[in-house]
C-alpha cells in the first residue's frame, strides 16, 4: 500500500445516502524503455464509497408491511484526463479493481488410488568360540605347640566352548485402498459487483447492486400500473403469506465498497506552465433507491415493488504539474546528503522565457523540488526591476535531527542582493548577498538553519513540519538601484541536509 505521504483526498455527501473517499497517490519512477531515461508518474486513485440506509432500523415486533427507501443500485465511473492536449498522449490505463464479484458455484472432484507391494527376506550365519585358563596359588602358615606349620596349594583350570547358529526368515505382502470424493457449493451473495472498462477513453466503471432477494440490475421494467415487473419467484422471497420480508442486510444497514484504478502519466518534451492544470480525475456516481410494499386485500396479498429515479453527483480532482510533482517527492533520508539540486547543468532550452512561466527541476533522488520564476539561462535573475523567487519543497518524516538550507550563490554586479526567506509560512531574517563568484567557499555559501536540536544555541529554531515543508525566497536589490544599472543574482545550488 502506499502511504498517505504521497496522497491527496477529497470529500462529497450522496444527500444523505452514503458519502464519498476520493484518493489519489503519486509516485515517480525512471523509465528505460528504449534505453532511454524518462520519467513516468504512477497515478493510482481509491474511491471508498460509503452506502447508507437512512431509515431507522426497528428491533421490535410489529406488523411490517413495507420497506421503502433502501439502497438498491449503484452506479461510478472514474476517467482520467490531460487538460493539455499535447501531454494526453502519455496517459495509460493499467489496472482496475474489483473486476466482477457476485454469484458463485464451486464443484470439486478428487480421486486417489494407491496399491502397495512389500517382500522381504532375511537370512543370518554366525558363530562363536570361546576359550577359558585360570591358574591359582594358596599359601597358609601358622604355629602350632610353638612350631611353624605351612601349606602350600596349586590349581589350574581350562574350559573350552564352540557354538555355531543359522537362521532365514521370508515374509511378502500386497495392500490396496481407493478413494473418491465430490463437493458441490453454491453460495449467493447479497449484493454483485460488475466492472466495466474503457481503456481508449482512459475510464474505469462499477455497477453494484442488490441480488438477492430481488436482482435490481435484472428486474427493472415496468408493469402497467407503474411497479417493477417480478416473476413469481422472486414474489416469494419477498412475501410469505401475509408476511412481508426485508430487502438484503446490505440494504437495510449499509455497506462499504472500495474501487481502485491506476495509470501511468509520461510526459513529452514539451513544458507547460507548472502552476496550471495538468491533470483531472473525474469521478461520476449514479444510484437509485428501492422500495416494496404489500398490497391488496388479507389471503390475496401481493407485492409492489418500485424502483426512484437515479440521482447524479460529479466530483473532480485537478492536479497542475507543481501539485504532481510535490506528490511524487520520495522524503529526506538522514545522514544521506542527496537532496541537492546543481543548476549548472540545466540546459538552457529548459527555461521558459522570463516573465511567462516557472522553471521546474527535481534532485536526481526526488527528494528535493524548486520552482523558479525570473531566471534565465544560466541560473541567472535581474531584479533591478521585477523580484525573482523560487520555491523549494521537500517531505520529512521524523521530528528529531538538524537540518540546514545550503544556498550557493553570488551577486553579479555591484548592487548587493537582500533575500526574503519564508518556511512554511513563517518569516526569517533576511539574508545578504555582498559577494561575486570566486570570492571564497564562505562568502557565496549561505547557510540556513531550519531545525535544530540544541537547546542552548543562540540559533535554536524548529520550523519543519511533518510531511511536506515550503521553503520561499525573494530575490530583491538591498538598495534601489539607479536607472541603467542592474543588479542581477545568480544561484548555483542548492542542498537540503
């Protein structure tokens, strides 16, 4: 699933009937078809569509004879479209879902058979030989009538033992089983779920409705008094005796369907204005509520069934190419310094001309975005006249560790440059620039500090925010400049760590 940190959302009410989850998640990735490197968007939107039954729900006994208002049928569709013509060509469908839920029948069949033979035979020689010699000596002494006696023993014993065996042994056997088994299952679910689908068109669709007791996106046409024509069959399900039977749970409480769709955007070469509509996912929505009541006169009771008028809501989420891109970005990584952007090797043909339109250019991890108005080729701003500005966006995911502006940069004239520094709304101090190129490392870098974690530091400040964070700054003369002159400011780089 992807997160929410490359999402946007949006909200409609179906009067009362349900409401609507609108999602949309960007991604970006680098394509190397025809070993080329292209950057493709991967555009996928989730739609929640919450259905509600709006009539109390009655626990208690009583006699039941109608159930009006419920919800029956469901109509979405979800288009996507390029509001420039000339991007259109990059769209692409890819996948949809849910492509069709309703009605079942599982059967299942299994047969095993198993037939088993075993023979055995043993057969065992063997023989021992066993030889024994003992030898012993018994020596005893003694005084008798005070004079020494003694009495010396000898003896020698050997045993001889030989014994021979032979033992054979056969056994065999033969042992057969089989086995067959059949299941059937059929089940019926409430509500059925269709899926159809344009890809010319770019546009996924669903019809959801009631199935059971009565088929809604079946049975629709009219008798001549005006109620829904029923066969018989389904009269029954809907009416036993002088009892007359609810719709499907899902009608009578409510339910959740979720629908999904995804593309892949790749843009062509040519550069439309980034703060202008790129993109629209349009999503439609059409429903319909049921109602049935009993009628006619006891023993001879018979259901009427009607179906409303189908009610329309259209709901659009546009995207311009600043918004898609700002999705798209991949957070900040910590310790890792690759959120950095060198502006020396931007072409020139990227730059649109001054006054008409925002340069737009992403680091090479997409972890840090800029949008710049007022410069021209070679990075390059005159603002003796008109302010230029340029705009940053990165994504953070924690809230502990430092993190710091690098701005490299130089004034070109002699007229030094004030900066105007914005983060997410908040006003910094302003920032000098007094230095041409080549006047040191210090003198055209300036650091800015947004986050750090010392508390005793004359320099202390917290100005990220989870998620995604703006840095803006203007670009003006510190002094008015004199007529004829400029006062034009380069940036080299920029870094985020």
């Amino acid at each position: 699933m992807i997160p929410d940190l490359y999402a946007i959302e949006q909200h409609q009410s179906l009067q009362g009937n349900g409401t609507l989850l609108l999602k949309l998640f960007v991604t970006k990735k680098i394509a190397t078809i025809d070993l080329l490197s292209k950057p493709v968007f991967h555009i996928q939107s989730a739609l929640k569509a919450s259905i509600y039954n709006q009539n109390p729900v009655n626990i208690g006994a009583g006699s039941l004879t109608q159930y009006m208002n419920y919800p029956a049928i469901f109509n979405f569709e979800k288009s996507l479209v390029s509001d420039v013509p000339a991007q259109a060509n990059g769209l692409r469908l890819h996948n949809y879902s849910p492509i069709t839920v309703n009605s079942s029948i599982t059967t299942s069949r299994s047969d095993s058979s198993d037939k088993q033979l075993t023979s055995s035979m043993g057969q065992s020689v063997g023989s021992s030989t066993a030889q024994t010699n003992s030898f012993g000596v018994n020596v005893q002494g003694g005084v008798m009538m005070d004079f020494p006696m003694f009495t010396v023993g000898l003896s020698y014993e050997h045993a001889y033992t030989d014994q021979q065996s032979r033992e054979s042994s056969n056994s065999s056997g033969t042992a057969t089983t089989h086995g067959m088994g059949q299941q059937d299952s059929y089940s019926i679910k409430d509500w059925g779920i269709y899926s159809k689908i344009d890809k010319e068109n770019l546009q996924a669709g669903w019809v959801c409705g009631q199935e059971y007791p009565w088929d809604v996106m079946q049975f629709r046409s009219l008798d001549s008094k005006g109620s829904i024509d029923l066969p018989q069959a389904i009269i029954d399900r809907m009416l036993m005796d002088d009892c007359v039977l609810p719709p499907s749970q899902l009608s009578q409480f409510g339910t959740d369907f979720t629908f999904t769709a995804e593309w892949s955007f790749t843009p062509n070469g040519d550069l439309p204005d980034v703060d202008a509509n790129i993109l629209t996912l349009n999503v439609g929505s059409k429903y319909a509520l049921a109602s049935h009541q009993r009628l006619g006169a006891p023993g001879s009771y018979t259901i009427s069934a009607t179906l409303g008028s189908a009610a329309t809501n259209q709901m659009s989420l546009s995207l311009t190419w600043w918004q898609l891109e700002c999705l798209a970005l991949n957070p900040l990584t910590p310790a890792r310094n690759d959120a950095g952007i060198n502006f020396n090797k931007c072409d020139a043909s990227q730059f649109p001309p001054v006054g008409k339109g925002a340069l737009l250019l992403a680091s090479p991890t997409n972890t840090l975005l800029c949008k710049a108005s007022g410069f021209a080729p070679g990075m390059i701003a005159d603002v003796s006249l008109t302010s230029a500005t340029y705009t940053m966006a990165f994504k953070v995911t924690d809230t502990v560790g430092d993190l710091t502006l690098l701005l490299k940069h130089w004034k070109v004239d002699d007229a030094p440059i004030a900066l105007a520094i914005t983060i997410n709304g908040v006003d910094l101090p302003q920032q000098t620039v007094d230095a041409t190129q080549g006047n040191g490392s210090t003198a055209n870098r300036t650091d800015i500090i947004v986050r750090t974690s010392d508390y005793m530091a004359e320099d202390f400040c917290d100005y990220v925010q989870v998620g995604m964070n703006t840095i803006t700054i203007t670009v003006k003369p510190l002094a008015p400049v004199a007529s004829g002159q400029k006062a034009r400011y380069c940036l080299a780089a920029i870094l985020v760590r």
